[in-house]
C-alpha cells in the first residue's frame, strides 16, 4: 500500500466513502464486504488521485456514485471505466499502476456489482426487429423468384453498426426505402414472370453462321445470286421439328423468287416469295429427325436474274432471309420458357375459377415469402387485386402481378418477424419459423430453403438442429459467411478503395488489391470447409497465392493466374497479420499507421475498443515533412508525451511497430526513408518482442483464449443483429466452453452460437 493510501487512512474516509461504503453495506454483504476489504483500498490508491476527494479529471468523481443502484443507473459510464481499468487505459502508462491481480479485482467487483447477470437464467436480450439488408435482399429475391437482380444498384446503402451491417438498429427506414423497394419488385417479377403461350423449344440462327454466295447484313441473309448458302445446325434429340423463315423479296420477269431448303442434301421443299422485303412473311417446313446430332442447313436461291430493260424497282430478283428459326421437337408437349414462372404460378386447373386459382398461386407463394405459415385470411385478404383489376378491366395476369408485387413490399416479407413470447417477464423459446430465418440469415445471408421450412412446419428443426447445420455449412450457399461476416469483420470489402491508379501504390499491378483479398477470403473458406480450428487465422504456415501474388511477397516457384494453396513455414507471413490485404487496409495512403494497424489487432482480433482520439490533438507531421528529422516511431512516441495521447498509444503502437516491417501495400522492407525500422516494442501487459514474428507467437501462444473470446463476440453480434451487452456474457462463456471442446474448430464455434441462449429464446 502506498504512502497516498496511508495518509488517507490516517486522515479517515472522506464523508462521502462512507456514505457510499454504507450504501453498498445495504444492497448486498456479499459485494459490500469485498468492496470495503478489496476494492476500496485499490481505488482510493488509483484512482482518487484524479477522480475522488472532490476531485473529477474528465468529469468524473467515483465517490459521487453513493450506491450501486446509481451505478446501474449509469451503465455507459461503468462500462467505459471498467473497459479502461481492463485495457490498462487507465492510470495512464506515467502513473502509479495496480499489479495485475488488483487490476482483475477492480473488474471482477464491477461485473458482479454493475453488471451483474444470473448464469442460471440468462437474459436473452432484445433484438430489434430487422428489415433485410441489401444483400440479405437479394439473395433472398435470388432463392424466392429463382432471378438475380443488383440491389446495390436498386436500393439505398444499408448503415452499419458494432462492424456490420446487419444491425437492427442501424437498419432504418425511409420513404425512399419504400419507393425503392417497389422498383425493385417490379424488377424482379418482370424477370420472373411469363405470361406468353408455353412455346417449344427454339434455336435462332443469324446470316454470320452462313457461308456461301449470300451477302450476310444486319437485316439478315441477303440472296443475290443463284447458289447455295449452308449452316452448321444440331438437333437435340428426336422427333418432328420445323424450321421457320421470315423471307420477301424484289422481283424480277414472270415468276416470283424461289428459296429452296435441304437437310444433309434432301430437298425439303421449295418456296415462292411473292411478298416484298418489308413485309416479311413466314414459311415454314417439317422435318422427321431420327437421330440427334449435327445436321447441314441449305438454303439455295433457284432463279436469280436481272433485266437492266425492266421497269424501275423490277430489275433485279433477290431474297432477303431476316430470321431462321429451328423449333421442336413439335410432337412433344410445349413448355414454358422460364422455369421461375412455372415455379411461381403452376398450371390452372380446367375449369378452375380465377378466385380460386388466385389463392392457389398466392398460398402458395406466401408462406415462402413470409418465411412462416400464413393465415387463410392473410391469403384472402390479397384477392382485393383481383376485384380492383375486374373493376378497371385488367386481366387476371396483371390482378395476380399486382398481389405478387405487395407481397415482395409487406413488411412481412421486407422484416423478419418474430412474434413476442407470452407469459409476462422471463424468456421463452422462439418459433421454429423463427429459428429457421435466423440460421438463414445467419449461415447463408438468405431465405431458409424448403427442408428448413418443412422441418420447421413439422416441429423436428431443433432436434435435427446438428445435422442441419452441418448440411448448411456444406451448401455452397455458406460462402456468405466468407463474404458478409468475414468480410466485414476483417474489412476486406473495403478492398475496393485501393487504386493502384493512385500515386501512393503506383508500381503495383492493376488486378493485385483484388488478389490480396482473394488470399484472406480462400484462408478463410479453406478453415471453414476443412474444419480447421480458428487458430488457424492467425498461426497458418500456409496461404493461397497466384503468381502476381506471389511475386508481390517475393515467393518463387508459384506460376500463372489461378490461386493454389502454398506452404510459407519459412517465410515472415504466417497468418493474418501477415496478408497483404490486411497491411494494405491499415496503412494510409502515402505511408504506413502503426496506430491504425495497432487499433485494428485490438479491436478486430482482440475485441478490444480503442476510445476515439480527444479534440483538438495535433496530427503528426507525415513522410513527407519529417524529413529525415524523424522517423514514424520517434515521431508516435513525441506524440505519446501528451498525457491526453499516451494511454491509447501505449495499447496501439507497440502493435503497429510490431507490423512496421511490411510497407503500405504489405511488401517486406527493412527500412523507411533510408532509416532501419525498429520493429521491437512491449505490450501493455508486459510482453515484449523484437520482431514481427515474435509478436505474432506472443498473440498465437498467449492471447489465444482473447482472441477465441473476440471471435465468439463478432460471430454472435453477427449472428443476432445487435452489439454484445454485459448480460451476454454468460452466452459467450458458454460458447467458449463449447468451441474449446470442438478443439477449437470452426464448426463447434458456429454450432454452439446457434444453441446459445440469445439465439434460442428470446424475452417475453
């Protein structure tokens, strides 16, 4: 105990110590004995230095709080102290400091006392309710209608928040969100829908596939002289097919054109084309195919001829083809072109009256699109279209788009509902449909498919729970956990920004920003799809590289264009912190940020939150004006002498130093502006390091149980749509628990999300 703690004790506890220590006494001996005989001594001999005995640096006085109700009722304010206590922010690296164990009492006490939760019965949380995000949005259109449209191009951006943009709070919406959402449904039926007559199949030939004495035009196949074109044709398989022509001609003597037609040397008959060019008319023949295959298309101009002597517009006789048309097999049934139309709107019954053919098609379509079963009377309620469209004399086509396009705009299908639990306060289990969107959403960014909704009909989705994670995790549909949760975790879509048309990364090679982020993304598919365990992000002796890539890094022996996984045991890249993408990310555009490459370990690997730089903080001087005064690392640890800078930097810079021997765009350099680079540095825990590589071990072998933590943080606030809170906690110990006995793997830390407490129930 320090002497400033001795004269306080000599001097007795200032009234509003004890007023507090008595408050405490009331609302729980347990908490009150440990913070009389544990936590106050340690407070008064940090803390009040600056924040008690009338004193408030920051505007804050701990002794203000004279119980732990008033504490409560400031949450936000306990959770910043305490994240400071924990990430060592405070006291700041100049002051006196706790010795670790009174740094994890000061903690342990404001969990228990401020953010105190019951292990054994564990608050779900509430989740607000979430209108799909763009991609969510197509995806969803993509699996519901069977089409693709570009919702990035339809819709407003989404907002993010805690790093996603999932996030039912950030997700608002607009009267533009509306506008656009019509827009894009009626985009996405236009694609989907077909009202044309079912057709048979057709092959559509042009005159470039021609060859012969034919002139070959924009308009078609243009026949001047007598003499044969042919073309290159396949029948599919057998059966009778027609091979139409739109055909006019000019004419010429006595007798109209004649257009001759064989198939491999047989006339199949010989036309008269009577009509002029611009009035094209259809000719049409039969043919009895025995045998698929290849086949010889003639087509042979029979009676050219030309009389200089003959009236204007009668001097030449010619045949201009517009359009080939190979149809058939006609013997067999006609379809329907688009395969998303008939799995919108089956076949109409004979006889089957438009009301109730209408209910059929929207019963059908809405419980898929709602994601849950759909009430008779939610069906009926869509037959008003039907009624509007008899009133105004529309067809039963445009009554049956018109209910299709609400549906795609109702906030049942543009939210994902989850109906309230009953039963007063508590929690409850929520809906199978529920549990079915959530998997969905959180697994493939989308609808759930038909046997997620079966299961969940029959009642069976969380006793085959397992398996069906297991299934979804193998669809190729999982590669949006690469996309959308890895890929904003890590920022790797911010890819984009990177231009090597920009002055700063001149002299890379114009595809390389997307091949460094194609590097991270197979890392990651490969421990997704293999199993591997999440370590492996960040300790793998192994990467994906194309030869572009692979000179960039200064790796021989990797040849063309194609990514192939390859062995770097013996170079300085192991792992995350080793990928270009990530280098490239953290750096500004003119120099390399150790402070951005620190904060980004911290909070991105380590859930660590870095508080926002204060105001009015001087920025430093840049590459380009220090000259060869000052190196980044000299210029930093200037920048650390404000008392106001050296918390924050002492938890961030270290680590950026660590990473000072990659340069802007992740290449490996031994200097900076013609000064060796200092890479060694000491953690705020006491570590220290003298190379990247060192560091690197110190977070594999060290952190490990940080870094699983911070990966079980971001998969659950991915996975539920809302940042973590202090009640969670017992969900992600939970889910600690769990991924440490799947050995770490990737699919216990997926399977143990989706059978946690938040995931599973929800508050009544």
């Amino acid at each position: 105990m320090n002497s400033h703690f001795s004269l306080v004790v000599i001097a007795g506890l200032s009234a509003s110590l004890l007023v507090f220590s008595a408050r405490v006494a009331a609302e729980g001996a347990d908490v009150a004995s440990r913070f009389e005989k544990e936590i106050l001594p340690i407070m008064v001999d940090y803390c009040y230095d600056c924040h008690g005995d009338g004193l408030k640096e920051g505007e804050l006085a701990l002794d203000s709080f004279e119980s732990i109700s008033q504490m409560i009722a400031d949450r936000d304010q306990w959770k910043k102290i305490r994240d400071h206590i924990d990430f060592r922010l405070m006291p700041p690296p100049d002051e006196f400091a706790p010795e670790e164990d009174e740094r994890a009492k000061l903690v342990e006490w404001i969990d228990d006392a401020v953010f105190h939760v019951d292990p054994e019965n564990p608050d779900p949380g509430k989740v607000a309710l979430r209108r799909l995000n763009r991609t969510e949005y197509e995806n969803t259109i993509r699996d519901l209608l069977g089409v693709g449209i570009n919702a990035e191009e339809i819709l407003p951006p989404d907002d993010s928040g805690d790093g996603f943009d999932n996030i039912g709070d950030a997700l608002t919406i607009s009267p533009v969100h509306m506008e656009r959402y019509l827009e894009a449904a009626r985009i996405a039926l236009d694609k989907a829908l077909d009202f044309s007559p079912a057709r048979y199949p057709q092959q559509v030939l042009n005159g470039d596939q021609f060859k012969g004495p034919g002139e070959k035009k924009k308009a078609g196949l243009h026949l001047g002289v007598t003499g044969e074109d042919e073309a290159q044709i396949v029948f599919g398989g057998t059966g009778k097919y027609r091979i139409k022509l739109k055909a006019g001609s000019e004419l010429c003597g006595d007798e109209f054109p004649k257009l001759e037609v064989k198939l491999d040397g047989k006339s199949l008959g010989v036309f008269e084309i009577p009509n002029p060019m611009n009035a094209q008319e259809e000719y049409s023949v039969e043919v009895e195919i025995k045998r698929g295959g290849n086949y010889r298309l003639v087509l042979g101009f029979l009676n050219n001829l030309k009389d200089p002597k003959a009236p204007e517009g009668m001097r030449d006789r010619n045949i201009l083809v517009s359009e080939i048309i190979l149809e058939g097999p006609v013997d067999k049934p006609p379809f329907k072109a688009s395969k998303s139309h008939a799995a919108l709107v089956p076949e109409r019954g004979e006889g089957e009256a438009d009301a109730a053919y209408f209910d059929r098609v929207m019963a059908g379509f809405l419980p898929r699109a709602f994601r849950r079963p759909v009430a008779r009377e939610e069906v009926e309620r869509f037959r008003h279209f039907l009624s509007l469209a008899r009133d105004n004399g529309e067809s039963f086509e445009s009554a049956l788009r018109q209910g299709l396009t609400t549906a795609l705009v109702s906030p049942s299908f543009l939210f994902r509902e989850e109906p309230t639990g009953e039963g007063g306060k508590g929690k409850s289990l929520i809906s199978e449909h529920a549990l079915a969107s959530r998997l969905s959403y959180f697994l493939w960014s989308s609808m759930p498919d038909e046997k997620l909704l079966r299961l969940a009909d029959e009642g069976r989705l969380r006793k085959e729970l397992g398996s069906e994670v297991k299934r979804m995790m193998e669809s190729p549909k999982a590669s949006a956990l690469v996309d959308n949760f890895a890929g904003q975790w890590l920022q790797l879509r911010d890819m984009g920004r990177i231009s090597p048309t920009k002055n700063a990364y001149m002299g890379i090679d114009r595809e390389l920003p997307g091949d460094m982020r194609t590097e991270t993304e197979m890392l990651l598919r490969h421990v997704i799809q293999e199993n591997l365990p999440i370590d492996t992000l960040m300790s793998a002796d192994f990467t994906f590289l194309n030869e572009r890539l692979a000179d960039h890094y200064g790796i021989k022996g990797v040849k063309g264009d194609h990514f192939r996984k390859v062995s770097i045991e013996q170079t300085k890249r192991r792992g995350l912190l080793g990928h270009a993408s990530i280098l490239t990310l953290t750096s500004h555009h003119r120099e390399t940020s150790p402070v951005l490459r620190g904060k980004f370990v911290l909070e991105n690997l380590l859930n660590t939150p870095t508080p926002p730089a204060p105001p009015n903080v001087p920025a430093l001087e840049g590459g380009n004006n220090r000259g060869n005064k000052l190196t980044m690392r000299q210029e930093l640890e200037r920048h650390r002498d404000d008392p106001a800078c050296s918390s924050c930097h002492a938890l961030m810079d270290p680590i950026g130093f660590g990473l000072d021997n990659y340069d802007i765009v992740g290449r490996w350099r031994d200097n900076d502006h013609g000064k060796p680079i200092d890479p060694t540095g000491t953690l705020v825990t006491g570590q220290e390091f003298a190379s990247a590589e060192e560091m690197r071990d110190i977070f594999i072998n060290d952190y490990k149980e940080v870094f699983r933590r911070a990966f079980a943080v971001k998969l659950l606030t991915y996975a539920m749509g809302r940042g973590v809170e202090y009640y969670d906690r017992p969900a992600i110990d939970e889910i600690m628990m769990k991924g440490e006995a799947g050995e770490g793997r990737f699919l216990s830390w997926v399977n143990a999300t989706v059978q946690s407490v938040p995931f599973q129930y929800q508050r009544n």
